[in-house]
C-alpha cells in the first residue's frame, strides 16, 4: 500500500518539477545553506561567516545571495556584533535586489540603534519612508509597538513617527509618476495595493487520508496498516499565515486525526497481552509554526524559503474486554521537529496556480531522533483577483498531501504515515 501510495507522489513530484523553475542555479547551494545554518549552534563566529560564504558561492542570483545574507545578518544580531551585521547589511545594500533594499535598511537601523547611534537610525527611517514608501516595514514596526512595547521595533516606530509627513504636492508625484495616469473607479487597483489589503489568510481542507507506519514501545511492534483494521478517514487541516513584511510570513498549520479499531493479531503491551479483535484507538495532533521567506517573484510565479518547528503528539490505547473488567494500556509520545523546506507556485492560467510545498529535516543527537517529510501540492482556482480586485479573496484547492513523521527516544520509537487527496477553501483578507 505504502508503495502504491509513494508512486502517486512521484508523479506528483515530476508535474511539480516540470511546471517550475530551480531554486538554485549552482549546484550543492541547498546543502551548503544547510551546513551554515547548523554551524550557527556551535561554530565561532568567523567560521559560521565562512560558512554562509560557501553557500552564496553557489549561486549567482542576487536575491538568493541576498537571502542567504539574511540569515547571516540575523546572526550576528543575535550576537550582538552590530557592527559586523551592519557590514552584511550593507553586502545586501550592494548586491541585492531593489525589494531586499528597506528590509536591509531596517536591520542597518536595529543595530545603529543599538549601539545609541540616532542620528543613524533617524536618517535610516527617513530613507525608509521617503525612499519606499510601499513598504510594509514602518507597518510591522507599529504592530510590535503594541504587541512589545518596550522592543527595539517599538522604538523604531517613535523614529518612524517623528519624521514629517510628505507635502500634498510630493505624494501626488510619488503617487502618480508622469508616465502613468492616476487610477480611475474603472480602473483596477495597483498589485501593491492589493498585496496591503490582504496581510491574513486562513484556509480549511478536508484530506481524506490512508494511515501506516509503525510502532515499538513497551515490548510491542505494531504495524498500523498490517496488524490493524484501521482505515482511511477525511479529516480537517487548518492554516493560516499573517504577512510580517513584503517578503515575511508567519505560517500556522494544525491537523488532528483521530483513528479507531481493533487489533488483527495478537500482541503484548507492557508485559500484557491483548488477543486479536481488542479495540485501538489512535490519536495523533501536528500544531506546525513556521516562518517563509521569498526568495524570487515574477509575474509566472514565486520561491518562498520555509523554516520552523513541528510539534507532534500520539496517544495510542489498547483495550480488550474480560470477565474480570477491561484491561487497558497507553502509551504517549511527543515529539519537536524543526525542519527547512521551500515552496513554488506557478501559474497555469489566468485564475489557477500549481503550488507545492516540502519540508524536511532529519536529527540524532542525545539519545534521541527524528525525521520529517511534509510535501503538499495543490492546484488553487479562484477569479483573476489582478484583474478584478476585492477586499476578501476566495480560492479553492484540490491537491495531494504525504506526511511521514519518525520519532526515537527512551527505547520507544514511531513512524505515523498519513497520504491522501485534500480539498480545501481558502480565504484572504
């Protein structure tokens, strides 16, 4: 069965594949990104900067350098080496694009402000503002006003909101170049306006899921699709994501899957045993919190690089019925997974785009391990919104999920497959 059902996702794979572009250009960047990150936990700060080297070496597209670059700058924040972060800032400045200039600007700003440089700071926001004025950035810095009032970005929105608004006759300019003519009620919306308009989204889809996999606890082995008459079951996954900046999501998935059965064969649970044809019951919840980052934009489609971490929780209870009462036996299990990945939507026509997503990461470190693959594709219908602008935007999905969660640790260890057709609604704001 589980054969049969990773054929489905090679194909999957291959229209994927053939619809979109690379992400990479050079060869090994993905690897050598990985490698970066990792040394970040526990290389010194010259080698972790080597590493990040070794990995922008690997492409020559300057918004994947700029990315990389981030990653890097967001380091050195963390180590409070202002002025070496200030320096990567400045690398972006150079060698990025024009969409990666106010976010580069806005990390220049944290650390001047850091070091008491304000006169820096004012001159940056001042940049920001006049320079940019599309941009989300002073947006951001007001919500974390209010959600951290004593944050640096609560300080940068005072900076913000100290500088004079423009005159009348310099937002008419800047508004309306001479080469355009300012929008009438017939005309549609600019994509920027559109793109401020709709910062949340939240979608539901129904996915109608096989489950397999195994699991070895307390002297058990137990085959979920072979020892079981488990069957497939349509459940309820939600999502939603909240836009940070022109290139930042927050990202929030939960599934929840809740199986019920009975054995096929006899088995013993911790030094118990249950006969064929006692009841299972399996439960098992994934909250997914995670952040994306877009690495490349045109009018056919995009590349999003995606990191966070997954929580997952498996509660299993074995029951069988006897003359003296039941007897019965749990077993929970937790597990934490941060993983990488990248998303890639092209667009087939006017009111459809083919989006697949992948997230993987795999560890053995303490004692314990683990390993996640998460690929989801979808084809997303909807109204050409670019054409026909509206303040609420609706899209439906029909696509194909495969999850496979691996857990080790304390002797006890679990692989929940789940794979299936999903259809979903979808819903921006």
């Amino acid at each position: 069965m589980l054969r049969k059902r990773m054929s489905g996702l090679g194909v999957l794979c291959l229209l994927f594949l053939f619809f979109a572009k690379p992400v990479y250009s050079g060869q090994g960047v993905g690897k050598a990104l990985e490698e970066a990150l990792k040394s970040r936990a526990s290389h010194p700060i010259e080698d972790v900067g080597q590493q990040f080297q070794i990995a922008i070496e690997q492409t020559n597209s300057p918004a994947q350098k700029a990315a990389i670059l981030f990653f890097l700058a967001d380091f050195l924040m963390e180590k409070q080496e202002w002025n070496q972060a200030i320096e990567v800032y400045e690398r972006i400045l150079r060698e990025g694009t024009k969409l990666d200039k106010p976010c580069a600007l806005y990390g220049e700003a944290q650390a001047y402000l850091m070091m008491g440089r304000t006169e820096e700071v004012s001159a940056i926001c001042t940049d920001i503002k006049t320079n940019y004025p599309d941009n989300t950035i002073e947006q951001f810095a007001n919500d974390m006003a209010v959600i951290a009032p004593g944050s640096v970005h609560a300080k940068l929105a005072a900076f913000f909101a100290a500088i004079p608004p423009s005159r009348p006759e310099e937002s008419a300019i800047v508004a309306t170049p001479l080469s355009e003519e300012a929008p009438t009620e017939s005309q549609p919306a600019s994509n920027i306006e559109k793109t401020k308009e709709n910062r949340l989204a939240v979608g539901v889809k129904g996915w109608h899921s096989d489950l397999s996999g195994d699991i070895d606890s307390k002297g058990m082995n137990l085959g979920l699709s072979a020892d079981t008459d488990i069957g497939a079951r349509t459940e309820l996954a939600l999502n939603a994501s909240w836009k940070l900046s022109k290139k930042d999501q927050l990202r929030l998935d939960y599934t929840q899957f809740n199986h019920k059965g009975s054995l096929n064969r006899a088995v013993t649970f911790d030094n118990l045993p249950y006969a064929a044809g006692s009841s299972v019951k399996l439960e098992t919840s994934f909250f997914d919190v995670g952040f994306s980052r877009l690495l490349n934009e045109s009018e056919h489609g995009s590349w999003k690089f995606l990191y966070g971490l997954k929580f997952s929780d498996l509660f299993m209870k074995l029951e069988q019925q006897l003359p003296t009462g039941p007897r019965s036996g749990e077993l929970d299990q937790n597990f934490s997974v941060p993983y990488l990945g990248f998303e890639g939507n092209r667009r087939v026509s006017d009111s459809t785009t083919l989006i697949g997503a992948i997230k993987y990461f795999s560890f053995n470190q303490g004692g314990a391990s683990g390993r996640l693959t998460d690929f989801d594709i979808a084809l997303q219908f909807g109204r050409d919104y670019d054409k026909c602008p509206a303040t609420n935007e609706w899209y439906g999905t029909l696509g194909y999920r495969f999850f496979m969660l691996h857990g080790n640790s304390d002797e006890d260890s679990s692989e929940i497959n789940y794979s299936g057709p999903t259809l979903g609604l979808e819903s921006r704001f």
